[in-house]
C-alpha cells in the first residue's frame, strides 16, 4: 500500500506553484519613500533703517 498517491503529490506540487502567479504583469521594485522636509532655523528680518529727515523740505 502506498502512502501518497502520484497524482495527488502532483496536483499539491501544481497548486503551490500556481500559488505564486497572483502578480500580473512585469515586476517592479516599489520607488523608495520621499525625504522628510527638514525644517530650516528662520531667523527675524533685520529692522529698517529709519528715515533720515530731508532739512530741505518744511513740513
């Protein structure tokens, strides 16, 4: 008496194989995920000058 049957072990063999057929298509490597922003120190705008009065001009 056999333990396994041929046909049986070939069918198992056939489903596994086919197991791996779910991706359609040609294979492809995902792209890699984008870099985090890094966030950059804003330092305050310098204050502008203040006018200088014209000594020709009366108000």
């Amino acid at each position: 008496m056999r333990l396994l049957h041929p046909g049986s072990v070939l069918a198992c063999l056939l489903a596994v194989l086919l197991v791996g057929c779910g991706q359609k298509g040609p294979l492809y490597l995902p792209k890699p995920p984008a870099p985090a922003p890094t966030a950059t120190p804003q330092t305050a705008p310098a204050p502008a000058p203040a006018p200088i009065p014209n000594p020709t001009v009366k108000p």
